[in-house]
C-alpha cells in the first residue's frame, strides 16, 4: 500500500461586519469590491477578520484534527457562533467529495484586535484514490459572528 501524505492548504476567509453582526462569507480569494454582492469587509468602518488553519497526514478512512485560527482586527470583540469550511477540487482524480469537512457551531469569543483558536474534525474517505496522495485542497470558510 503507498504511503499516503495530504494536507489541507487552508486560504484566508473574510468577512463582513454590518449592522451588529458579523456575516462570516469565507473567500479563498482577496476580497471583493464594493457593490458585487459580498462587500470588503470594511462596512460601518469595521475590517475582514480571517481564518485560517491547516491538518496534514490524513489517510483514507481517517481524521485529523484541525486548528483553526479567528483573526479579528476590529476595535470591538466578537463572539463567533458557526464556521463552515469546503473544499475546492485538490488534483484531477481528487474532488473535494472525498473529504468530510465540518460545520462548526458555538461560541468563541475573539478579542478586539486579537484571535481565538477552536479544533474542528476533518476526515478522508475510504473511497479516496490514489489521485488524493500528497493533494493539497484549498479551503474556503463560511459562518456567522456578532459584535460581542
């Protein structure tokens, strides 16, 4: 049996402070201007707070845990209430179906200007092929958050 070495390549998520909430629309790419729908992340002068993370060494038909970090540079604390993650397509012969991601959900205070950590599950199916060796997903994140 080969020797399996993956690892989730965990991009930067943002999001959006508005009206008393956070509105956590993760992103892998750099934000998106004003007036498409998403927003910059700097409504009512507030800035993006991001995720971030990564697990390595999942093997067919195990987990992993993952950290994952909340960045908020906001002058106001925020308590986080849900994370989600997906995944993009990792290598031809490797879809982002052939992982189980998790949908996070509690409270996680995040200071103002500062971060907080939670651990989430992530696991590889047993069904992974060999295409999955060494692949490395990028991750978005979605969720929600509030003015603490």
């Amino acid at each position: 049996m080969p020797r399996w070495k993956l690892g989730l390549l965990a991009l930067a998520g943002v999001g959006l402070l508005s009206i008393g909430a956070f509105s956590f629309t993760g992103s892998s790419a750099a934000p998106k201007a004003p007036g498409n729908g998403h927003g910059n992340g700097q409504a009512n002068g507030h800035r993006d707070f991001v995720v971030s993370g990564h697990v390595e060494d999942l093997r067919p038909g195990g987990s992993r845990p993952m950290v994952l970090t909340v960045q908020n540079p906001n002058s106001v604390a925020i308590r986080v209430t849900s994370v989600t993650i997906t995944a993009g397509t990792a290598a031809p012969g490797c879809p982002a179906s052939s992982l189980t991601l998790p949908h996070w959900t509690g409270s996680l205070q995040v200071p103002k200007n500062g971060t907080a950590s939670l651990t989430v599950n992530v696991a590889l199916k047993a069904s992974a092929t060999d295409a999955c060796q060494g692949a490395q997903w990028p991750l978005t994140y979605g969720g929600r958050a509030e003015k603490s």
